[in-house]
C-alpha cells in the first residue's frame, strides 16, 4: 500500500479513465480552479518520533526470531502508523506519524507470535496487531506514546492449512490478504465469498477482528457467521475452539474473539465456511425513477426470499457520483445511451430522482437463473428498468477502484469520508432522511456547499446497512475541526434514530464516543473484563474498545491539529514548521 | 409441571396408546417381570431443608412486591428444586429435594428483577432464574447450601410488547412458554419457528440462556440466531443491545447474554426474528435400507440447498423404538402395513438394519412443493422410499410425548436417558460409531444389556448434530453410579471425537467436566472474567460455567447417593431413613 492514500503504489485514480468525475465534483462543490496540492512531504521528511528501544525485549526477540522479522525501518513504521481514514491520511500528507509504532515484528507461525507477546508482557510493552492496515476507523492508532509500542504484522501468517471438502471449511491463518486467500481456496474450487471493498489489502484476522462485511454478504453472511472456530494468542494463553456447527457449551467464545479489535489477543487462524465456487455470476444495472421504489425492490426480494448475493441501491446524489465515475463511452455506446436517455425521459424517470441499483446473483446456474427472473419481476413492479449487462460489467471493473476517489480529492483540499450504519426496514426512511438533512446542515453551517450521497446494501430479514458518503471543500487551517463537526453529526444521527454506530467499520478511535449508547454501560462494562481477565496488564491495542467517561472531548482532542497533534511531535526542522503552519492556517 | 416427571399433571405415556413399546423395551433391556414400583413418596413426604430466612432482605422484598409475588411453599420449592435430568428425577422420586431453594419470587416487571437482584447483592443471596424448568444439564441445580437462594421464576412476565410487522421482528418478554408465545404471535399472522421438544414446557428466557435449538432449527435457526436485541438485568445494571441487523460495535454483547446459563444475569426480554406463519407445512416419512444412505440423502440436500425445515434420522435401534412408539394399527392400516413390509422385503430392506427419516418442509406453497420434488429425488438416489404422509401425521400427533417415556420407565427401574453434541461431516460416521460403540460396552461392563440408538438432527452445512439415546436396567443400588459411569463415557466420547459437549442442552452440572476441553481453558478464564466483571459478589447461579480444577471429581460428588446426597438433606424420619436405605442398596 502507499503509506499516503489508498491502494498499491502503481493504482491511483486517473482523470482520463473518467472524464466525467472532477466537473462533476466541481459542479456541486462549488469549485472553481483546477489547481491541486502537490503532496508537500517525502517519506523522507516525515516526521517520525524516534524509537523506543527496550534492550531486553530485543535480545529476547532476537533470540527466538529471524533478523528480517524484526524491523524499526522508516518506511516501515510509517506504514504501519495507521489505518486509512481521513485523519489518518491527512496528517500523513502533512508529515505527522506520531502514531508510528517503534518496531514492526512479522510473526510467521504461532510459535512467533506466542513468543512476542510473552516477551511484551515481561516488559511492558504495547502489541498492535496489524492485518492490511486498511481500516478507517482508528482501530490501529497508537493510544500510549510513553511505552514502547510494536506493530504485529502478521502477512507472513498466509497459508490455507487444511480444506475439509466433506464439510465445507477450511482452516487458514489469519495474515492472509483476500487475493491470496481466494487463490488458495480455488485451487480447491472452493471460495470464502467474503470481497469488502477492501479486499485487495485486508486480512482474515482484520476481517474478523473488526466485523468486516463483504459485498456479498446477502448470500455469505458476514465474516461472524462463517467463522466455525478460531485460536487467538492472549496474554493469558491460547483462547481455542473447535471445529463444529453449532453448539451450547455456554457462552460462546468465538464472538469474544470476533470483533475485539485486537485488544484481546491476537487472532492467528480461524476455520470457516467455505463454498464451491460459483457456477453462475450474473451482474446487472437496474434504474429507479426513485429512492423508495428501488427500497421497495429490495424489501420484497427479501419477503419473498429470492434476494441477489450483493445489491447496491444509490440514492440520487449517489446515483450521480455513479453516473460520473463511468469510464468514457465509446461511439456505439454514446448512441445507444443517448437513446436510453430519450425512452427513460419518455417512462418519466427525472435524472435528479433517478437511482442506480447494481445486483449480483451467483450459485448453481438453475438457481441463479430462477432468483434473478423473479427479481426482475419485482423489480419492473416497483418501477425499476434494467441497464442490461453492461452497468454490471463496468460495475466489477471497477468495483475496488472508488477509494482512490479520496486521495484525488484530498489533493484538491477536499474533503470526502464514509460512515455507515444498520437499522431496521421500518425505520429505514426516517434514519435516511434523517442523517441526509443532518450532513447537509452540518456542513454548510460554515457556508461551504455540501456534498452527501448513500446507497444501501447488506440486506437481512429485518433491515439493511445504509452507507453515507459525503465531501465538502476544505477550510485550509479548519480542514480537521470540519471533518469532525460533520463525522460527529452524522454518528450522532444513527444513535439518536436508533441504529448503530457502524454496520462494517469497527468501533476503533472514530466511533468510540458512541459505544456505550450502542451497546450500553453495562456492556462496556462486560467488555472490559473480559480485557481486564485476558490482559490484565494491558498491552494489547489499548484504548481501544473503552470509553473514558468524557469520550467526545478525547475525540475532539485526539482529532485537532492544534493541540496534541501538533504537541505529540517534536517538530524539530523550522522550515517544515514553517510549511505545515501555512496548511494549518 | 408434575414434581417427579415430565409434563402436565394429567399427561402421561399411556401403554394401551402403544401396545407394542413394553414388550420392545423387555426384549431389548432383558426384563422378564411387568412389575413396577410405585412412587413411594408423595409431595408431603419429601425432605426438605428449612426454609433460611434473611429478614432484611424479604422486608425489602415485601416492600415492593406484592405477597403473591413471593412464596415459601413446600410444593413451589419442590418444583423449582431441579430440571428433569435424569438425576433430578431420579432423587426428587427418592423424597430428595436438597436443591430446593428457601424462596421463590414471581417477578412481573423488569422493575420487580431489578428490585429483587439489588435487595439480594445486598444481602449475599443467591438468584437462580427460573423459565420452565425442563433444562436436562443440571442448569438449576443449587450448588451453594449455606447462603439463603431464590429461584426466580418468570413465568408472569409473558407479553409480547410488540410486533414490527414490516421488520419481522418482535420484542418480547423472556417468561412466556412456548404455546403462549405462539398463539400471541399467531394473532399477527406471525412465528417465531422455535419448537425444542421441551416447547410446551420452555420459555424464551430459557432458550435464550442455554442455546436452545427447535426441531425446525434447519430453517429457522437457533435461538442464538433469532436474537436480534436483549435486555439483561444483571448486579452492575441493566444491559441493553439495539435492534439493528447487525453490527460492527466491537465484541457482540448479545452473545455474552446468550448461553449464559443464569450466570451474569436475569435476561428479561429479547427482540426476535419472526416469520410469517407458513402457507403450507408438509410432514413426510422415509424408510432407508440402511444408515448411511439415510446421511447421504441428507448431505446431498444441504449441497443442493433443498433442506426441509426438520430433518430426523433414525439409526436402526431409535428406529425400532420409533415403530414399537406408534399408536395400535387400525385394521385397513394393518393391511396396507403388511402389503408395504412384502414390499419392502422385495426391495432387500431388512429391518434391523433399515432406518426412518422424518422431515418436515414449511414456508410459501412454491416453495415448499419445489423443495419437497427436489429432495424427494435425492432421497431416492440414496434408496430412500416414501412411506406417505402417515409417517408424518404420527409424528405430528406425538412431537412433544416422548419424554413421557422415562417416566414410565423410572417406575419399572430402567434408566434412560440422551446425550447430544454436534459435528463436522466428515466427522459424522466415525463419531456416530465410537459413541454406539462405546455406549454399549460401557453398559455392558456391570453385566447389563445395553440399549442405545441415535438419530441425526439441526444440519448445517458444515455438519450436524447427533442425538444419542440410551437405556438400561437398574442394578438397585448402583443407579446413579451406573448412570454417571455411562454419561461420562459417552461425553468423553464427544471430546476424544473432535464434538463439542452439547448442541442444545446447555453445560448446566451434567456438562461441566468437559467445559474447558470444549472451549480450551483460555476460553473458560475469558467467562470467568465476564462473571467477575458483572456479578462480582458471584450471585447470579453460581457454580456454574466455572469448573473447579478437579471437575469430574466434583461431579462424582455431587451425583454420588451415598456421599454427599445423603448428606446435604437431614433425614429426620427414621422411617423415610429406613425406606431410602433400602432403595440404595
């Protein structure tokens, strides 16, 4: 990944491929020049805290692991400084790493991780388990700067162990990133269908420590309901279960595992469900004159059980953004499109009500073929015109690239983030309208003109995930308070309409201030002794998952530039004072 | 609930209703006399323990319910003395009620849970929930005799709050049974499809603590997947979870509430998944020449995603004892019997090595028929023939009897009783004959002729669970030794095979021994901190789910007659003294 922004450092978003997106962008942001910010650091002129260096911790590593495991190179622990929200990525640009960890270690079996973790806690010493380091959530940020504190990297921990083809499962170690994974599990024909839009540079242990979704989670489930058994690596020892469908053995420990961000332990191998590969993959585009017709769409295929494995309904702002993103027509297709457009003009769909729904149904091919045709008939129900094959085909061409969407932004000085949610199919429209009107408030408060679009996915028998995007020009000197004004109001928003601080994120820094109205004080209160049972000495990811008593003002703080960012280094060259005080200003 | 046995007061197995299971269960179990022994003490004749008092806190109870609220009575205690395990029967028959607890309080609001757990923190009394009362593991067994102990029976907390008619979900309070809970969901046209063979004497509440799963589990799931939201009172404060599909809040709080067996708290509502009640249900029988072909017909379902709802299938033995359970033939069923066995004979079936299969397909009318066509064809391929809907209307009629058996069993001095686990299934022959195996050469080693059958049920696509029943004659005196030797064997047996201690039945007392095999002793350290987190005076059903360092001896112990038993209970009456004596010998 690039240690800047999103992606493998050859990827990155070209204007040429989509002609159509930054007039767009300028359009409804109300932005006038076609300047953009050079990023102003090198990796080289990053600031990076130096590293702390426990001698008897290092002899004790170097005696049990191999030199390259063990790493404090810049690049390195720049790298693994952070996640990629817009915090993260904005204080890099800017050549802020406080959060840097002193030493990356890269276990490559149990044993090394065992190892480390002991040798941790004889000395104190704080463990981040780091799988792809793709999270927006702050769930890798350094919360202790007075203990020394090292990065687990567990990609070397990457292979399939075993495939039980009998029962469709396979044991697999936690460090290995979803291509890889995929690769390994075809070679057996086999599939874990698990694609986040992460999935070139996630984990299985990121997936399951944070409560990932994949894209095609109508069918497969989030990553909780394929895990089968797992073994994580605490403080306390080694937390194992067994490979079986089902159980009552009391309370079941692999949902202590599941989504423990890492501040129990540290998750080395999961055994799941896994699925013959698909015989049949069908994506389609489908058009709504509006929001609730395609809701409704959706809502039946559920009643009536025969549900795609992904839908991706956008709402009209979304649906634009969509719309923008295409690649540029060829000759045929401006024809053809502008033909589309005339008969969907002539079928009284309005453009700016107008919404994209993208579905995907895959299995055997009799099933496959069955479900989509008694879709579609929902669907022409409730309004709905199929686009045909080819928005479903530009669709998985591009399915992984939005993210880079970000880093072009960002280099305009705007602002683009996500947050996203669940709730209930009665409260869906409320919740929407709700946050939708709450982003656009909060934003032009300081007279910038907003940005907000969602789209819904991940559908269930009793509600879906909304997903909201917004983006706004930055404030330069502001660009960090803006950014949190207007995440807080729409956090804010979910809590008070009743649904959840996060469908898919994790709770990490950015949510933090919401866990106890999400899962109540006595919850935390559950959850930290589990902490306190399976690391008494706290030294797994800590500060994460425990609220302190004033949560928003910690945020506040953890997220300013002003105050502790700007104290937590020790800026020691003038000049890029100088340079960062102008962004700052 | 009868005090000495399963179901109503006026139910019970009736032998003219099956004429031919006495003369089976004879033949099979070596018994030559008909004789039986009648209950030899009534309800007034059991020794019960006083009553302690702690006046403190009943004044504070008295205070804030009303007297109908609370009770000391001799047949109250009695009732919410044990569950209907083997061992509970088996002493509460013997005129040994030492587990009763000194009270009993009915609460009927979240507000009177709330009042009773702090008025108890503050007095170190013990709270045993209470649902139903048919848990088989030993869940309310009362394992602390010197402090005063309260079951907390929840019977009169049985509304459902609300229905979401558009979410299918509904928010419900823990103390309804099973028949009331339908019929409240029935009058909005809704099901919550969970139907335990203990449904008609089972509350939600209950499931929820033990993980229950309905025999309809292959659709609807367990009751681990139908909660969506709960309401956990326990001694820090009320934990709460919202209703959303799902979520990413860090560990899932819900599943520290499930499975939790009385332990942290008092679970005092639940928002569930609900169905629409199902527009066709049809109930079918099949005859397999042999085992294996009845699993294969299984599995192809479960790959071929055609699953009915229920699927049980017997091995030869829980076959045979299915045919000697039917009601007595009418003469036209007689012949049409005779004309099928010809032609089953003809096939090559031969009947100690053929197997029945019952499955039941519910949901829309389509979908149900295409189902049942689909599975229908599968079965055939693995020799499976029909045996029309007869098969299926008898088990219909019949669902809930069976545990009528033991009863009528206990009183003719034979002992059954089941075991239950779950696994993969490439795991499923050879743990299915190990445990045959095993069973049998357990019970056979004091010279007795051993009975044991097993029928598969709850599939997943991973694997199953397998459900062992076994039986044996009494060697009066040894009764419970005999017992204990023969659960353990068959438990270690679960263990030493990769399965897990229990799919549905809980850990409870019965299952403790084997805790920490099951979720390694990590797992079990990471319960006890929950424990110690949320009960920190441990008055939530202690003893339970935290096995001792010495657990199998602890559980001799407390099955042990001689020993403790007779111990705990001061037997006042030289006369019941004298009596009991000569049972134990």
């Amino acid at each position: 990944m690039k240690w800047w922004g999103w992606g493998y450092e050859e990827a990155q978003f070209r204007a040429s491929n989509h002609p159509d997106f930054w007039p767009y962008a300028k359009s409804v942001l109300d932005i006038e020049s076609d300047d953009f910010t050079r990023r102003e650091w090198s990796l080289e002129s990053i600031e990076l805290p130096e590293a702390r260096a426990d001698e008897p911790f290092l002899a004790k590593l170097r005696t049990c692991l191999a030199p390259c495991q063990i790493t404090d190179n810049r690049k390195e622990r720049v790298i693994h400084s952070y996640g990629k929200g817009f915090r993260d990525l904005f204080r890099l640009r800017r050549g802020i790493a406080a959060g840097a960890p002193d030493l990356i270690v890269y276990p490559e079996s149990e044993r090394d991780v065992c190892v480390t973790l002991r040798a941790a806690a004889e000395r104190d010493i704080v463990l981040i388990p780091f799988g792809g380091g793709s999270n927006i959530a702050g769930c890798l940020e350094r919360a202790d700067a007075r203990r020394m504190c090292v990065s687990l990297d567990m990609r070397r921990m990457r292979r399939v162990l075993a495939v039980d083809r009998r029962s469709f499962t396979a044991q697999i170690e936690a460090g290995v990133f979803g291509p890889d994974l995929e690769d390994q599990l075809g070679a057996h024909g086999m599939t874990l269908g698990h694609f986040p839009d992460s999935f070139l540079h996630s984990t299985l242990g990121g997936w399951i420590a944070t409560r990932s979704a994949g894209m095609q989670s109508d069918k497969y489930g989030k990553i909780e309901d394929m895990v089968i058994a797992i073994r994580m690596v605490t403080p306390e020892g080694v937390l194992q279960t067994r490979t079986v469908p089902k159980s009552s053995n009391g309370i079941d420990v692999n949902h202590l595992c599941i989504g423990s961000e890492g501040t129990l332990g540290v998750i080395t191998e999961a055994t799941v469900r896994v699925h013959a590969l698909p015989e049949s993959r069908q994506v389609r585009g489908y058009l709504f004159p509006e929001f609730e017709g395609g809701i409704e769409a959706i809502f039946e295929c559920v009643r009536q059980e025969c549900m795609p494995a992904m839908v991706r309904l956008n709402d009209p702002d979304k649906t634009a953004l969509s719309l923008a993103f295409r690649p540029p027509p060829s000759g045929l297709t401006k024809i053809a499109g502008s033909f589309f457009k005339t008969y969907l003009r002539a079928k009284g769909f309005a453009q700016p009500r107008a919404c994209l729904m993208l579905t995907a149904f895959e299995g055997g091919r009799r099933g496959v073929s069955g479900r989509l045709q008694q879709a579609e008939v929902i669907y022409q129900k409730c309004g709905g015109v199929g686009l045909g094959a080819g928005a479903g085909k530009s669709f998985e061409a591009t399915k992984y690239d939005f993210p880079h969407i970000r880093d072009f932004l960002l280099d305009r000085n705007v602002t683009t983030d996500v947050s996203e949610t669940a709730t209930v199919w009665s409260n869906i429209a409320k919740l929407y309208q709700d946050t939708t009107a709450v982003l656009r408030a909060e934003i032009s408060k300081s007279g910038i003109r907003p940005w907000a679009g969602c789209h819904i996915s991940h559908t269930y028998p009793c509600g879906a995930s909304l997903y909201f995007t917004f983006g706004f020009r930055q404030q330069l000197g502001r660009e960090m308070e803006q950014y949190l004004q207007v995440k807080r109001a729409v956090q804010q928003s979910f809590i008070d309409n009743g649904a959840t601080l996060s469908h898919h994120h994790a709770v990490g820094t950015e949510h933090m201030p919401w866990l106890a109205a999400d899962i109540s004080l006595v919850g935390v209160k559950a959850v930290s002794a589990i902490k306190h049972g399976l690391d008494p000495a706290n030294i797994m990811n800590p500060g994460r998952l425990m609220p302190s008593s004033t949560p928003l003002e910690d945020w506040f703080a953890l997220g300013s530039q002003r105050g502790p960012i700007e104290d937590e280094i020790s800026v020691s060259d003038p000049e890029q004072r100088r340079k960062r005080r102008a962004y700052d200003r």
